[in-house]
C-alpha cells in the first residue's frame, strides 16, 4: 500500500497508545501490527515500553522482515506529523537513559501525561516500576519471561491444532492467568499500586502495559487502562476526537471490546481533576 492510498483510506483518531510488541521475539505478532498501523492515522503515537526485546535479542539475534516493517511504519508516521512518544519498558530500558532525547522524530522519555479534548489527564508509563519482582529480582523476572516464552510456544501449537480443526483461536497463557490464583493476585496488586501512583500524582487516570492484560476499568476515582501487547491479545487503545477510548482488539476480527466514552459509563466519570499539577517534563498538550 503506498502512502497516498494509505492515508487516504485510513481511519483517522486523536490518538494510539500500544505496548508490548517485543520485536526482535519470534512470538511478536509483528504482521497483525502492521496491518493495524496502516489502518489507522493519528495525531499521537504512544509506544508504552516494551516495543524491542533486547533480552531476547541478547540471547538469540532473532530480527525478521516483518519486525523492520514495523519500525519503517513507526517511522513513517512520525515523518508524517504524527507525534511519536517512546516510553522504554524493562525489555527495552537501555533507552531510558536516552530520556528526554528526540531521535529523528521521536521523542523518547520515561513517562509523559497525556491531556484529552475534554481536560482529562491520563499518565503515560510502562509500569514495571511497580512490579515487586522486576523491581528487586532480576533473575526472577527473566526466569518467568522465559516460562512466558514456553508458555507461548505451547499457545501455538495449540492454536495450530484448533484451525486445523476449524475452531477461534484461544489463548493459553490467557486461560491461565484468569484461573491461577496468584496470577490474578499479582494483577490485582499491579493494578492497585498503579491506581495510587495516579492519586499521587494527581490526574485523572493513567495508560500502562507490561502485564499483557488489556483493560479499561476503574480503580477507586482512577480510570485505569492498560494497552495489552501485540504477542496474544493484538490489543491498542484508541482515543478518538471527542475524548472517547476504545480498546481494540485487532486479530478477533478486528472487534473493539469495550469503550470508555466521553460521557459517563461503566461507573467512569468524565469529569476531569480539579486539582491540576504543574505540567511535568514529560507532559503531552495533545
């Protein structure tokens, strides 16, 4: 597809928050996220961490054309007045000592706050500052990434099995994570140490990855969204120009799942902060 005919037929919206691609992982659903970005047209990109796999590159150099497609989408858009925020993860922190730097046309920093047509703040950050494990155990966190990565790799052998058999995909690590106790204990805590960071900060809601567990909820007076990762879920959240987020789930059938409207729904206030902070470095006036 070439540019004109891209832009011409894309959808256009405000903004496009993804986290979690883990190119440079063979598990990184790199053509699903492709065709998604040719899909669409923004005004603001935000890559919520986790976007290059450098634990995995370290090990094995694992990089397919698919991957470079990604980047030369990425790319394409910034160099077409799309404002392109990274905010490094765990799997890609080597960037984070760049924070603050433009690279081309994008932006790099360590977590931003993004401001909605209707006033709302959302804080912009990957979120394993608040995972205990990545936090205070190194070994045990790249343990379990590696445990994911098996776990990912029965996931699609199942999954080849059930389309030979004509049945929907299902997600194993997905199963999983609902019916183990303390998978759903950890996420619950995850959520809940995120939710105060935004009470203490003082905006609105926050946008944030890292789990692999896409959601739009509310927590105590905090709007709480997670952008999910392009490995099982294929998931992003979309605001459009009224101030309305979906979350999308682009390889089911390219369904939305659930939406945060301008308006009240689900228990979600629209209504901003009343108490505004003085605008951080990072700050996002989109």
């Amino acid at each position: 597809m070439d540019n004109v005919t891209e832009l011409s037929t894309a959808r256009r919206v405000r903004s496009v928050f993804i986290s979690d691609v883990h190119l440079g992982f063979p598990g990184c659903s790199a053509e699903h996220l492709n065709d998604f970005l040719h899909s669409i047209q923004c005004e603001n990109l935000y890559l919520v961490g986790d976007i290059i796999d450098f634990w995995y590159l370290k090990k094995r150099g694992y990089w397919s054309q698919s991957h470079n497609n990604v980047v030369r989408s990425i790319l394409g858009k910034a160099k077409h007045n799309t404002n392109v925020i990274f905010i490094p993860g765990n799997h890609d922190e080597v960037l984070r000592s760049y924070d603050g730097i433009q690279l081309g046309n994008v932006k790099i920093v360590k977590d931003a706050v993004h401001i909605a047509p209707d006033g709302r703040r959302y804080l912009v950050l990957h979120g394993d500052q608040f995972d205990y494990v990545v936090r205070h155990s190194k070994f045990l966190a790249k343990l379990g990434s590696r445990c994911y990565n098996w776990l990912l790799y029965a996931n699609r052998m199942v999954n080849w099995w059930r389309d030979k058999l004509g049945k929907d995909y299902w997600s194993l690590a997905k199963f999983l994570k609902h019916k183990v106790k303390n998978a759903v204990s950890y996420i619950g805590s995850f959520e809940s140490a995120l939710a105060r960071e935004a009470n203490r900060r003082g905006v609105d809601g926050l946008v944030c990855g890292h789990i692999h567990h896409a959601e739009i909820s509310r927590i105590d007076e905090v709007i709480y969204m997670n952008c999910g990762d392009w490995v099982e879920s294929c998931t992003a959240l979309i605001e459009l120009h009224d101030g309305s987020i979906e979350l999308q789930h682009w390889a089911d059938e390219k369904k939305v799942i659930k939406v945060l409207p301008r308006g009240a729904s689900d228990g979600i206030s629209p209504t901003p902060s009343a108490v505004r902070p003085a605008v951080s470095p990072g700050e996002v006036a989109a």
